[in-house]
C-alpha cells in the first residue's frame, strides 16, 4: 500500500534533477540567472526559520523560539564565534521558559 506513493515520490525527485542536468548551457550562462542562484539557499532557509521559530500547528506563536533567535542574531551581529552563539540561544530559551 505505502510502495506506491514512495515510488511516485522517487520517481518524481529524480525527474527533477534530470530535468537540472538537462537545462541548455546558454540558459544557465545568462546573467540574471547567474546572480539569482547563489541566493536561492539563504531564502530557503531563512523561510525554514521564521516557520520553524514563530508558529505553532498552524497558529502564530512568540514564545522561548522567537526570543532565542533575536539573542542569536544579536551574537551574529556582533560577530561571536558559533558557539557562543549557539549557547547563549539555548540559555535564552531555557530561561524564557522558566519564567
């Protein structure tokens, strides 16, 4: 019963990246292309934080989340090694939900 979706999904992913490999070489060198792929990962990823940091199922949620991320970016702002960062966001969330 499950084979059949995954199947469609695996076929549907690899149809995909085929379709990457495929593209015209004369596409892929056209400049607006060239400067608009580079930033296809960080908008991607930003996206996965603001769903991931400010809802909750499907409601809009400020709690430990959104006060971590602030502190984090605060330490990115003010260039602090990865680590520090990292933990002063965990001891963030720790704290907001303590209180």
């Amino acid at each position: 019963m499950i084979w059949a979706p995954l199947l469609v999904a695996c076929a549907a992913c690899y149809a995909i990246k085929l379709a990457g490999l495929s593209m015209p070489q004369r596409l892929l060198q056209d400049p607006r292309i060239q400067r608009t792929v580079p930033l296809l990962p960080v908008a991607l990823l930003a996206g996965l934080i603001a769903i991931n940091t400010f809802s909750s199922g499907m409601h809009l949620a400020f709690d430990a989340r959104a006060a971590a991320l602030a502190v984090a970016g605060a330490a990115v702002l003010l260039r602090a090694p990865f680590l520090v960062v990292v933990m002063a966001a965990a001891a963030t969330a720790a704290l907001v939900r303590l209180l």
